[in-house]
C-alpha cells in the first residue's frame, strides 16, 4: 500500500504551510463511483476492473450505507458469494471524514488505520467524495509547483518591507474550538504577504502561529495570540488562562503529549507543536506557572541578521 512520507516534524516548511491550509475537499476524488445495495458483488468486481479502483462505497441516495473493499471481493470469490447482493457483504463500520477538515486529518488516519481509502462526507453527511493517499501526494506536488513559482516571482520582486506593516493584533482563541483554529495563522501570513515579505519567512511564521495556535486549543482553558509586526521581524506570542506546564522540557520533547483521547482521536495532540514552532524560530521562549498559565513566544526575523550574512 502506497504511505504518505509526511511527518510534521522534519518535512520541509512549505509542505508543513500546504497541510495546515489544505482541506480535504481541496485534495479529494470527487463523484467517485458507487454501487447500490442491490448490486451483485461480481457487478462490483467488474467495476473495480474496469476503472482501477479498490474499493466501491456502496449508497442509498446520497447516504452511504457501507462499503465493499477488494478484500471483501476476494472472499467473495473464496467463499462462493460473488452473486450475491452488496448489502450482504459489504463493510459496514466504515471510518468517514468531512469535507472541511483539514488535510492533515486525512494523512493522520491513512497512517493510523492503514486502509487504502476514506469516504468524505459534507456536513448534511452525504458522500461528496473519497481520498487516497495518491490523492493527497499529488494535489502536493501541484501546490508545490505553485509554490516555487510564487517564490522565484516574490524573491526577483523582493523588496524591503513598508513603514506601515508595524502594529499588534490579538486574536481570541477558545478551548478546543477546532472550527476556528487556524484564523490568526492565516491572517499574520495575509498581512505579511501583502507587505512583500520574502515567501519563506512568511511559511515560518505561519507554521509558527498555526502551531501555537493549536497548542491553546488542545492543552488550555483559553487564551490569546499576539502577533507583532516590526520593519524588520514577527513575534508571535501565545498565551493562555492555564493551565500551567508541569516540566517545560518534557513538553518541548517531540511526541511528548497530554492530549486526551478524544483529541488525539482528531488527528490532533501528537506533541509536534512546541517542537514545531521552536523549529521553525530564530528566538523562541517560554515561560509556564501553574496559576498565571503559559506565555510561549517566537520570533522570526524578515532578512538574515548581519551575524547570520558573516
């Protein structure tokens, strides 16, 4: 089975930027082929044939009832059932995911549960789709090509950043408020778009943001992000209402977590974050008390300091 060689902690930051602003409706297979729950499994076998597929949701109008695997069409075969009808066979504790999640969540499972394909949902959960993890390696390769374009227009363009691009602004973040994560990421990478700051410290700082981010969101009881604009770096702070980090070393330990299971269960909480945004820092701090919460803060600097040129 074809895996997807992405891990959140030594792959590159644009590929890292493509996960966290990808949605799986971005990526996925649309109208993918179905069957009813009268097709006859050998129907299904010829379906899976003729259009190089290996697996056929099986639906009742737009709901998806179940689905029949190229497993299941082995022991039909086996068994002596390949007449029979779908309903009969086919897998029925299906693993779904929604269209609006992001595209990290897809690769989490593909990884987790080892199957070849996901059915996707929309919020009225009806099937609009399925993904693979060709789909998702390929949707990355065609945003990576954008991607390089985009850097070699920006950087022959490149130019010291405006006077007006300094200011704060703090975004609102709520306990495992997961619909809105990911806002303040994307409006500091806007801001520092629109300012022409050279691609890859944008990708850095949105990595950053995003990352703690999401650290309030799985870990705190709430808080804020405080994004900095100066003429020549981005500080990003995170701050919470608590509760405080017990061992700050153990939290910047990669795969280290006390997410619960429900969150893991998101594809979330899998102790990459503060490894993350340190990595992808050229300051970063933290300081945690149990009563007064956490204050996590990273800066990126726009162009390479003087000591960095020699």
């Amino acid at each position: 089975m074809q895996t997807i060689p992405i891990n959140t902690y030594t792959s590159p930051t644009v590929i890292l930027e493509l996960i966290y602003r990808l949605k799986i409706k971005d990526v996925m297979s649309r109208n993918p082929y179905t069957a009813s729950p009268e097709s006859s499994m050998r129907d299904i076998q010829k379906l899976m044939r003729e259009k190089s597929i290996t697996g056929v949701p099986v639906v009742e109008g737009k709901r998806i009832l179940g689905i029949v695997s190229m497993d299941d069409i082995i022991q039909a075969l086996d068994k002596g059932y390949i007449e029979e009808p779908a309903s009969a066979h086919m897998s029925r504790n299906l693993i779904v995911l929604e269209d609006d999640m992001p595209v990290s969540f897809a690769i989490t499972y593909l990884d987790r549960h080892r199957y070849r394909r996901f059915p996707i949902l929309n919020k009225n959960k009806e099937l609009v789709g399925v993904i693979t993890s060709r789909d998702i390696t390929t949707k990355l390769l065609m945003e990576i090509n954008k991607e390089i374009d985009t850097m070699e227009k920006s950087q022959a363009a490149a130019q010291p950043p405006e006077a007006q691009l300094e200011g704060k602004r703090v975004y609102r973040i709520r306990k495992h408020d997961f619909e809105k994560a990911g806002v303040a990421s994307m409006e500091i990478k806007k801001r520092l778009k629109a300012h022409k700051i050279p691609s890859p410290v944008i990708r850095r700082a949105a990595i950053a943001a995003y990352e703690l981010e999401m650290n309030l969101v799985v870990h705190s009881n709430g808080g804020e992000i405080i994004s900095h604009f100066f003429n020549d770096r981005v500080e990003v702070t995170a701050k919470d209402q608590g509760p405080g980090i017990p061992n700050i070393e153990d939290a910047m330990t990669e795969g280290f977590t006390t997410a619960n299971p429900w969150v893991r269960s998101l594809g979330f909480g899998a102790g990459m974050g503060l490894p993350n945004a340190k990595r992808v820092s050229d300051d970063f701090s933290i300081t945690s008390q149990p009563v007064n919460g956490t204050e996590v803060k990273s800066t990126i600097w726009y162009y390479p300091t003087p000591q960095e040129v020699l």
